[in-house]
C-alpha cells in the first residue's frame, strides 16, 4: 500500500516505487483525504522529474526537516523546533514554491493577533533564512519572495535601582533571594544562574564559568567572582553534591515562579521580569564608570553593540569631551568684549 500509518506515528505515510528506487516520506497529516493529495501531487512530480525532465519541487515540510538535521548544533535548536511547529498550520501542506508573498503576510498577521512585532520577527527571519538555504545551498528552489521584517524599537533596557532591590529582596524567601542576589554580582543569565554547578566554580581563586555549550554565543565565559557573589555561595556549600541552587535538597529548576511575582507585587515593582536583572547589573556598571569594552568581556556578549545600550548612564567621558570646547567660547566672548 502506498498510504500507511507507522506504529509509531499518527500521521500518514507515503511508500512510492520510482525509477527503481523506493520513495517513503511522511505526508505530516493525520487527515487521509490530505494525506491522498499529498500522495498525488508527489507521484506527478515524480513522473515529471523523469520523463519531462521537469525541475524537482521540494516541500516545505522536507526543507524544515533538512533545516532542524543540518542546525542541531545551533543554540536556538529547540526554539527553532518550536517555532516551525507554529508553522506548520500555514507552511505544512505547501511546497516551496507555494510560498509567496501572501503567504508570508498571512505568517505576519497570524503571529501578531499572539506576540509583539519583535516575536513575529524571529519567525519571519526563520522562513527566510530556510528558503534562502534552499536556494543558496541546496538548489531546491529558484528563487525565493523577500521576506521583510517588522521595525522594531531599541532593545528593552529595564533596571531597578539598590532601594528597590532591598525591598524585593526582603519579599523573596531564602533560596531565591540568594539566586537575585547571584544575578545581580554576576549579570548571569537566568539560565546560566540555575544550572550552575560546583565543577564551574573556584572559590579559592575567587572565579567561576560558563561553559562554551552553555552560553548564548557559544564561547566559555570567565566570571570574576566579588565579595557578595562569594558569600551566595559560601550559603550553598554542602546542600548538593553537583548543583549550587536548590531548594528542599532538589536542583532549581524554574525562578519565573508564584513566589517570584508576588515578591515583586509587595515590593511595588512593576514591569520587571527575570532577565532584567541582568539589565540591572548592566546598567549599575555603566552609571560606576565601568567602559565598554570591560562590561562586554564581563557580560559574554559577541560584540560592543549589545553593550552600546547602556551607554546613555555612562555620559561621564562625554561630559569631558564636550567640555574641551570651554576655552574656545569663553576666548571668543573675551576678545569680543575687548573690542
């Protein structure tokens, strides 16, 4: 039969004989009436490939696949399956050279009645960059519609200043206080923060890392470890064997909790989510004078731009700059009233 079910999956199957060879893909729906489409439209590709000599058309569903087998090293893999899970309600059943223009305005207005312009981008840019592959490097398609994206404003720069931070802390209880605390001394990220674990971290030589699997531009971080990062985990020693934050004995696992929001709720701080922390430590280091080429190598960002977002609380080395110009204007005025 060329039309089955696997044991093993829900949707149908397809099983051709074609020039000698045996064709056996999925058709990604459950639906028998689509799933029998799919299977006509493949079988009169097929004939046409070989006797007409006609140009070979690929699916959208093969290009995902191709996409998430050849990208698994990438650090966005999982969120990358996410998103073209999304997508398969408007991109499945399409071949490649489906997609059109209109399609990609129906991606764009289907992804802004869920999520803000900046969401819709990353999907947006996911669409492009897999038909721009399969152009560019699988010679899959001819050509490929210009898939724009959304104006976005400036990053999100959302910090807290020391008062607020002893209010939510004195909300937080024990465990997560010491996790903000962690944060705010080392700018790690949320992730970074809960599965830290002891093999990272020099007490004695007063450091710790990320490792390069573990961080967002794949390159290991060194983290120079202050007098109050040190004492969070001085509170740890002893409570787990691989671990450094855990609660009841047990890894943390999640910090976006109930205890979290309602801390945050007591404390009268609003708008301000985990990740803002890092923003708060960021931005604290460019109001105490740090430059930016020392917070990005702190940070572990690839480049300077990221770090150029908090270069509006460091004015400090402008305010010199500007200054230089003092002794021309008062020159100038002096030789004016002179005459």
């Amino acid at each position: 039969m060329s039309l089955y079910k696997r044991k093993d999956s829900s949707v149908y199957w397809i099983k051709l004989h074609h020039s000698g060879k045996i064709v056996q893909r999925s058709t990604g729906t459950a639906d028998k009436v689509k799933a029998q489409e799919y299977h006509d439209r493949l079988k009169a590709s097929l004939w046409e490939q070989e006797r007409l000599g006609v140009r070979p058309r690929y699916s959208w569903q093969q290009a995902a696949g191709r996409w998430i087998e050849e990208t698994s090293h990438k650090a966005t893999h999982k969120d990358d399956i996410a998103k073209l899970k999304w997508l398969h309600s408007i991109l499945g059943e399409l071949m490649l050279d489906e997609i059109t223009l209109d399609v990609i305005a129906k991606i764009k207005a289907a992804r802004l009645k869920e999520a803000s312009k900046s969401t819709a981008n990353r999907f947006l840019a996911l669409v492009r960059s897999i038909l721009k592959r399969a152009v560019e490097e699988w010679d899959w398609l001819e050509k490929a519609p210009k898939v724009k994206l959304f104006k976005e404003s400036e990053g999100r720069v959302r910090f807290i200043t020391p008062e607020q931070v002893q209010a939510l802390l004195r909300e937080l209880p024990a465990h997560q206080k010491d996790m903000v605390l962690f944060a705010l001394q080392t700018g790690l990220r949320q992730s970074n923060v809960l599965k830290l674990e002891w093999l990272q971290v020099n007490l004695e030589q007063e450091h710790m890392w990320v490792n390069a699997a573990d961080s967002k531009n794949r390159k290991p971080i060194a983290v120079p470890l202050n007098r109050e990062a040190l004492a969070v985990l001085q509170r740890q020693l002893g409570k787990h064997p691989k671990r450094v934050f855990t609660y009841l004995g047990k890894p943390i696992s999640n910090a976006n909790t109930h205890a979290w929001k309602n801390a945050l709720k007591r404390a009268g701080i609003e708008d301000f989510r985990w990740h803002d922390l890092r923003h708060t430590w960021a931005s604290w280091h460019r109001m105490q004078g740090t430059p930016t080429y020392e917070l990005q190598q702190l940070g572990g960002w690839k480049t300077g731009a990221m770090v150029e977002r908090y270069a509006h609380l460091a004015s400090d080395h402008l305010a010199k700059a500007a200054a230089r110009l003092d002794s021309v204007v008062i020159g100038y005025d002096s030789a004016t009233v002179a005459k």
